[in-house]
C-alpha cells in the first residue's frame, strides 16, 4: 500500500523537511548565498543543525529563507515533479496498487494537538478515498504514532471511520485492535533479513515481561 499526503499530490507543496535540504544544498553551491547568510551562520554544520531542527510548528522559517536567497520552491515542485500526480495514481490503481492516507503534509503527531490530528487524518483519509474511488479507508502515521492518545482513535471512529490505521514501532501488538505496527526497514544499510531477525529476537525477549503490547493513555 502507497500512502498519499494530500498537500503533496500533484506537486502542490513540498515537505518542510525538504525544503531544509534544498536550502543546505543551495548554501553548499553559492558563495553568493553564504554571503548573504553569512551573519546568520558560521558554517555549514552551523546552517544545517539549526535548519534539521526546525519542526513542523516553524516550518515558515524555511520559507522565509528561501524568499531571502532567492529559492523558490514552487519553481523546484513544477521542474523536478517529485510526488505523484492524480493521473500517475490512477494508472497504478488500474495495475492493481492499492492507495491509503499519510496526513496532509506530514507533521509528527506526538507534538500537534489531538485535534489537528483528527483533522490531519479526516481530512487526507476523505480527500484520498473520494479522489480514487477507494474501497479500502486505511491511514499510516506520518514518522510514528508514538504519543497518539486512545482518545484519538475513539473520536476517529466517530468522525471517520477506518478500516486499518498503522504505526512504525516495530514487532509490537497495540491495545487499539485495528492500528496496525510495522517494523522501519531503513536502519543504517541493514539488510531486510537482518532487521526482521532482530524485531523477532527483541519480540521473543521482550515476551515473558508483558512488554509487546502498545498502551494508551
């Protein structure tokens, strides 16, 4: 299954995150642009560690730099196309791929309100299924459901019901029945088989203290 941010599909905006990576990038080409940040930074681990930090909160600031330095992200969106676009979904639901939700545009949600979580999951789960014609409503948390609270899933079954939401913690069962943990295949260049192998020892050690299981509070 391929999850969709809704604010990205068809290039219509770029994730902050990458936008602090084109800005890095752009610093590293232009001596222009070092001079013009120049007060701002010493360095180039000096620009990168503070743009990393920014969050989703500050997401602005990266836009406000770019508008310094002259980058425009726009320009990047309609020149490198890097999200999928309705047309190139819908062929890939003809071949048999099957499409979810992934938020809007991809905050962490241990750090935004339960409210603008309900909103960031309604929102893309009723845009993506309608835009598609879906039969199935499922929802993957953008990073991680770490900090998701079980008022939220309670409340997401009234406002808008899903068939299978899923999280990112690994070899875990939840205390929600229908939230749904997977394990992060991107560890460091480990293999698949070496990183399965390891959720399922961690799995088996954890057993016997009753530490497999997702609680909520």
């Amino acid at each position: 299954i391929c999850f969709l941010n809704t604010a990205f599909l068809d290039n219509r905006d770029l994730f902050f995150r990458f936008k602090a990576s084109l800005l890095i990038d752009r610093y590293q080409k232009s001596t222009e642009i070092r001079s013009i940040l120049g007060g701002s930074f010493n360095s180039l681990t000096d620009l990168s560690n503070n743009l990393l930090t920014i969050g989703y909160d500050d997401r602005a600031e990266l836009d406000i730099i770019a508008e310094r330095i002259g980058l425009s992200f726009n320009d990047h969106l309609k020149e490198q196309q890097p999200y999928l676009t309705s047309k190139q979904v819908r062929s890939l639901v003809k071949k048999g791929f099957h499409f979810g939700a992934h938020s809007i545009d991809h905050p962490e949600y241990g750090k935004i309100s339960t409210e603008e979580q309900l909103k960031q999951t309604a929102n893309s789960v009723t845009e993506t299924v309608e835009a598609f014609d879906l039969r199935h409503r499922v929802f993957a948390f953008p990073f991680t459901d770490h900090g998701v609270e079980l008022e939220f899933f309670q409340r997401l079954e009234k406002q808008c019901p899903t068939d299978a939401t899923f999280g990112c913690a690994g070899l875990k069962k939840d205390i929600v029945a229908t939230n749904f943990q997977r394990i992060p295949m991107e560890m460091g260049g480990l293999s698949a088989k070496t990183i399965i192998n390891s959720e399922m020892i961690y799995y088996l050690l954890k057993n016997p203290f009753g530490r497999n299981l997702i609680k909520r509070k």
